[in-house]
C-alpha cells in the first residue's frame, strides 16, 4: 500500500553471513539469546489472553490489499452470515473499484472505495463503520498495516506473516495489549479438515504422549514467482534477493504447535535453521525466462530448502520446512507423532491424503488411510459449515472456515481461537532463522510473547460447538 520500504538490516545479514554458514555446518554451543528480549509492560497493559470480542450484531469489514489473495477473500467475508464489506483498499485505485463492482454484482451493498496513494489505509481507517481490518498486502507492509489497524480501535486479521523482525512482532503484542484490540494470524490451514481433525485426536490422546512434528510449506512457485503479473511488482521474488530467511513456514507449524498446546502448556524455546544452496529460481530463470527480463538483473540468496529445528519447553521437536524454488509436488508435511503412534499428511493416494499407524489398532508395520479417525475426529466447523466452504472460499473450504469463525466469534462475544501470542510465536522463524543461519546454525531463543502465561492451559482451535448468532 505505499512504495515498497527498505528492508530491514536485521533481514540483510542472511545475505553473506548466512551462506558461510552453509559450510559451517549446525554449532553446538548454548543457545544465543534472541536479540530484543521481552520489553515490560507499560503501567496499566494487561494481557488479551482469554478476552472475549465485545458483540456485534454484525461484524462490519475492511480489506487492505486486492491483489490475488485479498481480491479471493473478498466474496467470502461477504457471504458470511451477519458480515459486510464496508470498504476496499489498494493502491492500486482500479482494483478498489473492480472488488466493489464484484460485490456488488453478487447483491452485496457496494463497499466504499480507497486507493491511489500510499495513505489510502489510513483515510479508510478514518471511517467509523469498521470492525475487523483484513490485511492482505505484501509481507513488508503486514506489520505498518496490523498496526495501524489496531490504533485505529479496530480487531485486524493479518495474513502471513503479521511481521517480518522480532522487533515488530512485540510491537504488534504490546499495541494488542494496550489498545485492547485483537490481532490474529489469518492462519487458513488451522482451520484445514485434516488439521483439525489431527489436533483433536492428539488432545483426545490418540497418539499417546506427542513427541515430535513436523510441519512446513514445500510448493513449486517457480513459474508464479516469475510471472510479470501474478506478485505485483515481483514483491515475492524480490524477497529471495534480500533475505535467507524461511519466510512462510506457517502453514505447517502452526497446525503443529496448536496440536501440541503451545501457549497453553508448551512453548517453543530454541529455533536453529540450516539451509541448501539457492539454486533453483536461477536454474529455472536459465531455462524459462528470456534474457530481456529485469529477473537477469537479480541474485538469489534464499536457499532452496530452509529447515527449522525448534524445540519446546517439554522437549518436543517441530521440524518446519520452506521450499518455494525446487520441483516438487506441494505439501505441507503434517506430521505428528507420539508413545503410541503417528500420522502423515500428503503421504499418498488415501482419500484423505494422509494415512496413520496407532496402537493397538495397528500392527504388521503397515500404514492405513486416516479416513476413520477422521470422520470419528472431525471438527465441529466443518460439520457445521463444511458443505457451505468449498462454495464461498479456496483451498479446499478452509478459507471460508477461518472467515465464518472469526466472524461467529465477534458476533457472539467470544475468545478468539487464534490471538496475537500465537500470531507472533508461529511468525518468529521468519526473523529467528537468518540470526540461527548468520551464526553458523546455533540455536537461538525463541521468546515467551505471553510473558509466562504459556504455563496455563486453556482453550484453543479445539473449541466447543457453538451456533452462529441469529441475524438481526
């Protein structure tokens, strides 16, 4: 939504720091102290952990950012019973005014329109028929955006991740806390059939004693990543340019950390990352793209494959992957493991996608379709709004899914399932893993955003059933 800012130095050490480290190989010393350290709170700041919405009757939205992901997300919020699209944003003045006429094709009221500035957000902002801000632009502007959002006086979903520094992600924490506002990740794959289904299984004790997970976003981007039209401005491959960092691990993780109640009786404590060479956008863009492209301009830094290895203060272990530059088919792993048995996602041609082995129901070493756990597991939103999903968002309904429970959330007064500690937890691998790649691969620490709160165990995605409001 403004001209896109210098990215930090914090990002910029990856770039010759982090490639020594390719040879370096994983340290082995104590972990480094993470570099900004929990800042106390101001007199009066309380945390937003297990505070309710305030009702709405109906949950007024406003979209920052109609590219592809927030001109997709844009139908959904509107068919969402007792949700509205107010107002629409982007800098780019046509695309307010394309997703106002698609709504109102679709018998929406038309939302107010904004754009063609870099201070667009902030005149919508301005307006006092918003509740929730939905943020959608580049990774570089999430953080001016959430805030802004939450100064504002308004609740914001922010898409991933919330922040890109350590320094920001805290920011995001104490605004939360100090104007009583919520921020959450828009964390789709939470709300992901599998997911959930995997979550309460696991808090059902189904996999005995959790042990270790592993999670991540492995998706050939190659071919978008090269388009002169689908990341505006090639923002996205741009970022392979400044930073090593594993910049969208949360796919993977957060179902994962949810799974094993981080933040509400775990936390994650360490985080050390290793790397390969970048070498597959460069590969691609010798074979596929012309010489008179302003990508021959570019060098690569970010390597293929960033792995993040993250412990937790009961000893578990999350491996988190990224992998946007290499063919393969897509995957975001999910994978949980416990005493008594395991289950893998994208792992063959199941119905499901993913497949399991728990004693005692198992035995011979030989893997079945999760199916059965899943329909025995199967989440009450997707019971609920599984049929209504697939019709009014992408990615296999869960879009949708994550957009009717925000909204039921707010309408009905109730704790959010995702709030800005978990938002902040699952997005600090982005900053953590070019300082773990800067000094060689030691593990660094990861902070405890709660401040001690993780300790207590409390409510999450694992929610109870409830009904959404009737309208008005």
């Amino acid at each position: 939504m403004s001209q896109t800012p210098a990215v930090s130095r914090r990002l910029l050490l990856g770039s010759a720091a982090a490639t020594g480290a390719l040879a370096t190989g994983i340290g082995s010393a104590a972990p480094v102290a993470a570099a900004e350290q929990a800042p106390r709170r101001r007199p009066g700041q309380k945390s937003m952990i297990g505070v309710p919405f305030a009702a709405h009757p109906t949950v007024r939205v406003a979209v920052i950012g109609l590219g592809n992901r927030g001109g997709g997300m844009i139908t959904g919020w509107a068919a969402v019973p007792g949700c509205t699209v107010t107002a629409v944003c982007d800098i780019r003045a046509d695309r307010a005014e394309r997703a106002a006429d698609r709504l109102e094709s679709k018998g929406n009221p038309r939302p107010a329109e904004y754009g063609g500035s870099a201070d667009s957000y902030a005149r919508m902002l301005r307006r006092d028929d918003i509740d929730l801000v939905y943020i959608a632009t580049p990774w570089e502007f999430h953080y001016e955006h959430g805030r802004a959002a939450l100064l504002s006086g308004r609740h914001a979903v922010v898409e991933l991740p919330v922040a890109t520094e350590l320094r920001q992600l805290w920011d995001l924490v104490d605004t939360s806390e100090r104007t009583r506002r919520h921020l959450l990740l828009s964390e789709n794959c939470n709300y992901g059939r599998n997911e959930l289904a995997m979550l309460k299984a696991a808090h059902d004790g189904l996999f005995g004693d959790l042990t270790n997970g592993h999670g991540g976003y492995l998706h050939d981007l190659r071919e978008l990543l090269f388009s002169d039209t689908y990341y505006t401005d090639s923002w996205r491959r741009l970022w392979h340019t400044r930073s090593t960092a594993s910049f969208y691990p949360m796919h993977g993780l957060a179902p994962i950390a949810a799974a094993m109640d981080v933040n509400r009786g775990d936390r994650m404590t360490t985080l050390r990352a290793t790397t390969t060479a970048p070498k597959g956008l460069a590969d691609y863009r010798a074979r596929f793209v012309p010489r008179d492209h302003p990508s021959w301009k570019e060098t690569y830094i970010n390597g293929d494959l960033v792995t993040c290895m993250i412990e937790t203060a009961k000893g578990r272990t999350v491996r988190a992957e990224h992998d946007v530059s290499s063919p393969r088919p897509y995957s975001r792993i999910n994978t949980l493991a416990g005493s008594r048995g395991i289950v893998e996602d994208y792992a063959g041609p199941a119905p499901t996608g993913a497949r399991i082995y728990v004693e005692p129901d198992h035995g011979g070493h030989t893997w079945r379709d999760f199916e059965t756990y899943r329909k025995e597991y199967d989440h009450w939103l997707w019971q609920k709004v599984g049929d209504d999903a697939a019709n009014n968002g992408g990615h296999g309904g869960m879009d949708y899914v994550l957009q009717w429970r925000t909204v039921q959330l707010m309408r009905a007064g109730l704790v959010p399932d995702i709030d800005v500690y978990d938002s902040a937890a699952w997005c600090s691998p982005v900053p953590l893993s070019v300082t773990s790649l800067a000094r060689g691969g030691r593990p660094v620490e990861i902070p405890d955003f709660t401040r001690g709160a993780w300790r207590e165990r409390r409510p999450g995605l694992d929610s109870a059933p409830t009904d959404m409001p009737p309208a008005g």
